[in-house]
C-alpha cells in the first residue's frame, strides 16, 4: 500500500463493496522460504462479524498444495489505473505519477471443505452472471450428470480470515486544486479521471 495518508482508505464499508466489485484478485505468499502468487476468483464473506475471502485456484497451481497446511498472505485486488502527465499540472517542476485504486488484505489461509467449495463456486458464478444480463444466468444444472464433480477435483478451495484490510485510493489528492483539475481534463473519460472528481472533498 502507498505510506502517504492522504491516499489510505481504511472505512470498512468501502473496501468490501471495492473487493465485491472486482472478485478477482492476486494472492501472494512466502510458503517455505519460497515466494508465490497466484491469481483466483473470490467471494466476500462476513462470518461471525469477520471479513473471510474465499477463492479457488487450480489444484496444479504452486500454491494448491499449500492450503491444506495453511499460510499467511496478502490477496490485492486492483481496479482502474492511469498514468499522470505533468503537462497536465498548472505548476511548474512537477514529475509523471500513476493514479490507480486498490485493496489489500491480510490474513491466514485455510482450506475450504467440498461443501464450502461447491458454495464458493455457485457464489462467484451467479455474481458475475447477473452482470451479464438479460442473458439468462448460467447453472451448474446445465452441466451433464456427474460431469461438475469430475470437474470438481481439479481446483482446490481455500479461505482467507483477513485481520488487516487496506485501500490506496491515490486519486492526485495530495495537489493543488488546479492540479487536479488540469489532470481530470487531461484523462477525458478515463474512468480515473471520474473518481478523481468524486473524490474531491
């Protein structure tokens, strides 16, 4: 996450509805000394007044043989990013910058049960189905008997209880207001430039 506070976005509310938004996200982790990253499709869970994150990764991905023992991690999702032009800036001796939003958590990995799983999957599929609508959403009913759980024995499912979550939501807040303004106009319809305007206080 970037140090500078101006950028630090810690309200609760705002950082689930972020990862419920971009469910897929990088998972990074140092398991025996060895660093590993994977990339998973997730679900936000609040259980027992606890933020979980569960995910699904290939069970021949690196870190598939892992989650039975359990580790720490970070998962990052990220959203929209831009690059910053000085041209942009009314002041004068000013750098190139990247203005992007994202999210990190932290917390233990745990393995997800068959039960769990099956949950984890309908969950992911509706949510990214309903975005697709009017198409009628797909089903795993669809599938042809016993074929899901041929299927279901390639991906293994883990959970993440996450004790630390933080959002950079660097949006040029740290510049003067017709810095700002120069930098909105030169993105256009970025979708940066809309959240910068949001941003303003």
């Amino acid at each position: 996450m970037h140090p500078a506070v101006p950028f630090r976005v810690e309200d609760r509310e705002v950082l689930l509805a972020f990862l419920r938004e971009r469910p897929f996200a990088i998972i990074c982790a140092s398991v025996k000394g060895a660093p590993l990253i994977a990339q998973a499709p997730m679900i936000v869970r609040e259980i027992d007044g606890e933020i979980a994150l569960d995910f699904h990764v290939s069970r021949g991905n690196m870190l598939a043989p892992h989650i039975v023992q359990g580790f720490r991690a970070l998962i990052l999702a990220a959203g929209n990013d831009a690059y910053i032009s000085p041209d942009w800036y009314v002041g004068p001796d000013q750098v190139p910058t990247w203005n992007y939003v994202s999210v990190e958590a932290e917390g233990s990995i745990a393995p997800l049960n068959e039960a769990e799983l099956i949950a984890q999957l309908d969950a992911i599929s509706a949510l990214e189905e309903g975005r697709l609508k009017p198409k009628a959403p797909w089903t795993r009913q669809k599938m042809a008997p016993g074929k899901f759980d041929a299927m279901l024995r390639g991906i293994v499912g883990g959970r993440m209880v996450v004790d630390r979550l933080q959002g950079t939501f660097k949006l040029s807040q740290n510049k003067a207001d017709e810095d700002r303004s120069g930098a909105e106009v030169g993105l256009g319809d970025h979708p940066i430039a809309d959240l910068m305007r949001k941003a303003r206080p």
